[in-house]
C-alpha cells in the first residue's frame, strides 16, 4: 500500500518515490503567464490568476469523482455545474467504447523510484489503454506536453512492474469542457521511447533541481 508522506508516495518498507505530476512540473508553462497577465489586466487584481485557478481546481476535482463513479454507479442526473462535464463523457464513452480494467492505480517503478496514479487502465477492442481524464473551461487545442509526460510515465512504471514491456496499447488523455465538448490525445508505441526519454530527462532535472534547492542559492 503507497502512501503520500511529505510530497512523495512511500511504500509499506519506508521506500520513497518522487510523484510522477512533481517531475514533470519542471516543464515551463508560458501559456499560464500570459494567461494570469491578462486575467490581471482584465480584473485590475493581480491575485485573480490564484483565485480563478483554485476555482477551477475544485470545479475540475468535483468532475473527476463525477466521471470515475459514473463506472461504479451510473447517474443520469448530474448537478447543474457537473452536467457540461457528464454530456461530454458521455459522448466521449459512445465514440470511444471501453470498460475500465482498474481505476485510481497507483503505479511504481523500483528502477527510477517514482510512482504516480493514473486514472484507468481501459480495455478498447481486446487492447490495455492508459487514459487520464483532464477538465478545462474550453478546449483549445492538444494536450500539454507534461500531460504526455505524465501518463508516458505511468506506462512505463506498469509495464515495469508487471514485467511486461510493450503490454500497454496506448496511453491518451481525455479532456472534458464546460461546453459539453471533449477531445482525446491517443499515442501509440511508435514514439514511446523517445517520450520515456523525455520523462527520464526530467526526472534527472526534477531531483537536480530540488537537491539544489535545499543547499541554498546563495551558498
């Protein structure tokens, strides 16, 4: 059983693993400052980035548990906040049919010592999927690549810890808006080992920059 202790995932023996969605928040987000710039030149209040962002958050939280309970116990009469989310799963589910394998898996990998959880392993026409599901206010393009980072890594992990290197068909995150609309990014194998690489890469950025952190900038 993993659990959260000081920002890292610990297993039953005391073991640490870095958080897979900590490793790859070292990947810049320019999009997000000219985002908070313009949302403080609209406002006129330099802190509505922090506010609108938690907003969000909890708006997004509150989908999420709507989503992954809908594959235990389906409801058809969403909240009111809830239902552009729930028209867009569900159009998603019609165009994309699946039943889920396992949900909320927490994944490690004893090599590179990180762990994350994904949201499902998916079962789609005989296949294992990994797919994340993500909410935004409107969807506007891609994914972001720390997303693909992001479930990259949990392949990863899975396969190494079920010994079973190239088991996962595709790893895809799913993005559900409040306008009722959703958008899904499926990758396959083929550039699968230059995302790892990817992850590997910031991974080595992620523990450089903390180690560096905690001695001091000024040393």
């Amino acid at each position: 059983m993993m659990k959260i202790v000081k920002g890292q995932y610990q297993d039953d023996e005391g073991g640490l693993y870095d958080r897979v969605t900590s490793i790859v928040g070292v990947l810049a987000k320019p999009g997000l400052i000219a985002w908070a710039a313009k949302l403080a030149a609209e406002t006129g209040d330099p802190t509505s980035h922090t506010k609108e962002s938690q907003s969000a958050k909890e708006r997004g939280t509150a989908a999420h548990l709507w989503i992954k309970q809908q594959y235990v116990a389906p409801d058809n009469n969403p909240p009111d906040d809830i239902l552009p989310y729930h028209t867009a799963w569900n159009r998603w589910r019609e165009n994309w049919p699946h039943h889920p394998i396992v949900m909320e898996k927490t994944v490690r990998h004893s090599e590179h010592m990180y762990a994350g959880t994904m949201d499902m392993l998916a079962d789609h026409e005989g296949k294992q999927f990994i797919v994340d599901f993500k909410t935004t206010a409107k969807i506007k393009g891609r994914a972001w690549p720390d997303y693909r980072l992001q479930v990259e890594a949990y392949r990863m992990a899975l396969e190494h810890e079920n010994d079973a290197p190239g088991s996962v068909a595709g790893v895809g995150i799913v993005t559900f808006d409040a306008h009722g609309e959703y958008r899904m990014d499926m990758w396959e194998n083929s550039d699968a080992g230059v995302v790892q690489e990817a992850f590997r890469a910031a991974l080595c950025l992620y523990r450089w920059n903390r180690a560096y952190s905690r001695k001091g900038y000024h040393e």
